[in-house]
C-alpha cells in the first residue's frame, strides 16, 4: 500500500497541497502534509527526517512515496538520500539544480542581485502584483493568488540567509544510486516556471537519469492550484507510483 509524503516550498505551508487534497481522498489515497519548520537550515533537514520517520513508524507496512514541490523537492531529495531503499518513489516538482559555472563578475553580480530578489521577496516586502506573476499564471483564478497571497508565511533572516547560500550545495544529495533512474524519480517541470530556470530543472533530470513530465503553459504553483493541471498531476503521480 502506498502512502504519499507532501513537502511544500518556500514562503508557504502545506495549505499549498489544499486543492489537490479533494482529489487524493476521492481517488483513496493514503497521504501526509509536513510542515518543515523553516527557522534555519538545520532545523528544516531535522523537520524533514524526522516527520518522514514518525509517518513510517506510524504506518510501518506502507511504501512511502516522497512529493516535493519547489524547496520541498530538494528536502524530498534530502529525506530519500538519508533513508534510501526505505523510500519507494522520489517525485520532484518545479524543482531543480543547476550546474556549477566558472566564476566572473558578471555571474557574480547576477547572483548578488537575485540573492537580493530572493530576500525581499520571501522576507514579505514585495507587494501582491509583483510576487503573483511569478508563481501563477492565467490558468489559476486570481481569487485563488490571492488567498494564496494571504496566507504566505514570511521566512527567518537566519533562514533566507542560510538558504541563499546553500544554493549550489544540494548535488550531493542526488547521488545515492537508489535515487536515480526512471523507475525511481520522476521530475514534473513547468514550461512557464519564473521561479526554477528551465535549465535547472532539466539539469536536475539528468542528473538523476528520471522520468519526466512538461506542463505546457503551468507557472511554478499552477500543477497544484489550477483546475487545468491539477487533476492530471494527481493522475500522474499516483500513476507513476504503481511503476
């Protein structure tokens, strides 16, 4: 029997999962909601493990099945390198990593600035109209942003400053032969994503040799918040769990 494991991302709780959680109760999946305590890097690895492992003692004849969107597809990627073949499946959404560049000024000055975005933007100082566009697109009704916008939780200065500098860190992570494969992982990448980079997601893809699936005109949340994706991702995902 399956049991699905949700990870939400950044500046934002497991209410995220709330549009899809309907559909997983109609169709009898067995699912849990984490929320990672995102106050340091420290204690988000520790709210990850430890919630996996308490949903394991908890249903101990059950093959997990890690869901993680965003921030929490790289914490999915974290929990399945710690606990390898004691995870069934790895699915990664609107997630990615990207390559290590050669350092210069100028991709050091791009890095300075997005760090910056990045900063006022899950710090909570960036207004409704700016933040919006970058996580939804047309496809998801703007009463649904904005609920959404009203609910985000703003980060820790610790935390931000932490993460900001963890970015190019998570490689390691991918690497525990289990996790890689298109059996194992499958990567679900958004073709309008303005958060994740085309190119980091499809890096993180290869790397891991997954299984993958392109949403056509989906932003970063749209998979999960938009009547238009989110009945396939819920097909796809339970789908690709019975592989």
């Amino acid at each position: 029997m399956k049991h699905f494991i949700f990870f939400h991302g950044i500046g934002i709780r497991s209410f995220f999962w709330g549009p899809i959680t309907p559909l997983l109760e109609e169709k009898n999946v067995h699912y849990s909601l984490i929320d990672l305590d995102f106050t340091s890097m420290d204690t988000a690895f520790n709210s990850a493990l430890i919630g996996v492992k308490g949903i394991m003692e908890q249903y101990p004849d059950r093959e997990i099945v890690m869901v993680g969107h965003s921030l929490g597809g790289l914490f999915a990627g974290y929990v399945a390198y710690e606990l390898g073949e004691k995870i069934d499946k790895l699915i990664i959404v609107a997630s990615g990593i990207s390559p290590q560049k050669k350092k210069n000024e100028n991709n050091f000055i791009k890095k300075r600035l997005k760090k910056m975005m990045m900063k006022l933007m899950f710090g909570g100082y960036m207004p409704y109209w700016v933040t919006q566009p970058m996580f939804f697109t047309k496809h998801t009704p703007k009463e649904v942003q904005h609920q959404f916008w009203k609910k985000t939780v703003r980060e820790s200065p610790q935390f931000l400053k932490e993460f900001l500098n963890y970015r190019n860190s998570w490689q390691g992570f991918y690497d525990q032969p289990h996790f890689s494969g298109p059996d194992n992982v499958l990567c679900i990448i958004n073709d309008r994503d303005n958060i994740i980079p085309k190119h980091a997601a499809l890096f993180l893809k290869d790397h891991l040799n997954a299984s993958h699936k392109i949403y056509k005109g989906a932003g970063h949340n749209d998979v999960v918040t938009s009547e238009k994706y989110n009945k396939n991702f819920v097909n796809d995902i339970i789908s690709f769990s019975l592989i």
